[in-house]
C-alpha cells in the first residue's frame, strides 16, 4: 500500500519513497550512500537543510539519523541539465472525474530516468494545480495520442476496470511499409512476452495473450497508413505485431532491431499515433469519444 507522504506535490512533482530494508547501516547516509551511488552526501544534506527529507511521521531526518528498517522515508527526486522537450500537450477534456490530453510524440508519461519536468504528468499537475492526477493507462514515449488521466481519487477504480474489462474501444494508426501478399484487414493473435532485453518484447510459441485488428487505409507508393486496434494491451503489442507481419512502424527504434538511443534527436518521430478512444463513462453513464487532433 503507497504510504501518506508527508511532503507536499512541488512544481508538479509528488516525493518520492524508499523503505528501508533490513541492513547493518548504522546511519541514513550510509545506506543511501548504497542505495544512491549517483547522489553525494553534500547533495542530501542540502536536501535535508530544505526540510525535505522526511519519515513516515513526519519527522524531519539528516544523513546522521539513525538507520531504522522498516521506516519510510521520503524526498524529492531531483534532475540537473534535463533537456526540454519542445513539443506541447493538448488538453482535450476536463470534468471533475478525468482528464483527456493529446500527448506528443517524444514525451513520457511518468517521471522516469532522465525524465522529470519533462514528462506529462508533471506538466499536466503543473499547468492545472490538479495533483491528484494518475494515468489510466500507458503510451510508450515515442508514441503519440489520447490519454485518460483520473482526476478524482473515490471514482478512479471505475475507470480502472473500463480497462480491465476492456470496455474501452481505441483507434491507432500507423504507417509502415506495404506487403501485397497480406489481406487487410485482418486479425493478429500472438503470444507476446518479456525478451531478454528488458526494453524490449518478443512472440513465442503458447497460448495467445494479444490481439489486435489491422486494416489497410491508404496506400501511399512504398508506404501506408493502417489503422490499429488493440483487443489486449500487452507492452508494445502493436509495434510487436506490426513487425511480425514484415511491416515494422516506421522509425521504430526497437523494432525489428534494437537501434541506438537518439538521445535528444527529435527529428524522426515513431509513426504511431492513439487516434481515439471511445467509452460509456461509468459515472454518468453518457457515450463518449476523444479523437487527437494530431496527424502523422
């Protein structure tokens, strides 16, 4: 169960956690000496002279503290020389239960390695003062689109299970390359796993797990735009499928091989797009549909 922090939301950022683990560290600073290489004791003295760094009950802690297992023990998790990303999110919908955004290519959802303020949620807590958003759902970083974000903590459960349940209809696109052979449209049903590279997923031999509907919308000389819609929601399930018909999207960088990272090069984006999705809200009851006003 996520602990109460006791450090507020700060410039969109919420604190992060760490529970202290069973250890002969005498001190906080000894263990997070182990647990953050990357951050020097001058860093988090710095910290805890802000006031921010802080235990499960409230109590205010230094790198001399007493190492106590079990505590909890909160901070800011911070980032030097990130780089911007300099594309906009859109906001499509707000409602006191959710909030639809039309997210851009290049841009996380959630703070995560060398992403902080430069990732939606953050953004989206920052411009809206709203921070208890949570995204329902996930878009790879590289990928472009519609995206649900609960707004209202008593009713996120009810969007939780739409997807669950998969009672939620989404629209992708994609370009890639053209296969006379195939005949769209078509169903692909796979069983999609971990690879042995982390970042990336594979199909192997066993019980489908994924599904996804494909059809051919235009054709344009050596490439074309299809329409994607997924039945299941495995990780990379359509970037996975796509290049199991011999048409990887085009600028995948993980798909069919494993590319080096651009780093900060924006000028090729993953040619994926979540178009819509469409739903009955499971408050009101109301039909719903949420298109980006994107194009590939």
């Amino acid at each position: 169960m996520k602990p109460i922090p006791p450090l507020p939301v700060r410039d969109g950022v919420s604190p992060s956690f760490v529970w202290l683990p069973p250890g002969s560290w005498l001190t906080l600073g000894e263990y997070f000496a182990y647990r953050f290489p990357a951050i020097t004791k001058t860093e988090w003295d710095a910290r805890a002279a802000r006031n921010e760094v802080r235990d499960e009950k409230n109590t205010l802690l230094t790198m001399a503290s007493p190492y106590r297992v079990g505590a909890c023990v909160f901070y800011y998790r911070e980032l030097t020389n990130e780089t911007p990303i300099p594309f906009d999110e859109e906001i499509l919908f707000r409602n006191e239960q959710i909030l639809v955004v039309d997210k851009p290519h290049f841009l996380p959802v959630t703070p995560a390695g060398r992403f902080l303020h430069e990732s939606l949620l953050v953004r989206l807590k920052r411009s809206t003062g709203i921070n208890s958003l949570v995204p329902i759902h996930r878009l790879d970083r590289e990928t472009a689109g519609v995206m649900l974000f609960s707004v209202d903590p008593a009713t996120r459960n009810l969007w939780q299970i739409l997807f669950r349940e998969r009672a939620i209809h989404k629209v992708y696109e994609a370009i890639a390359g053209v296969n006379k052979e195939l005949m769209f449209p078509l169903t692909l049903r796979s069983r999609i796993v971990q690879d042995e590279r982390f970042f990336r997923m594979k199909e192997e031999e066993g019980e489908p797990n994924a599904e996804t509907r494909i059809s051919l919308l235009k054709q344009m000389d050596q490439q074309a735009l299809y329409q994607l819609q997924p039945v299941t929601g495995k990780m990379h399930q359509l970037r996975v499928h796509m290049n199991s018909l011999g048409l990887p999207i085009l600028n995948d960088g993980f798909y069919p091989h494993a590319l080096a990272c651009k780093m900060d090069d924006f000028s090729s984006p993953l040619k994926l797009l979540a178009r819509s999705l469409r739903f009955d809200d499971p408050v009101t009851g109301e039909p719903r549909f949420f298109e980006s006003r994107r194009h590939l």
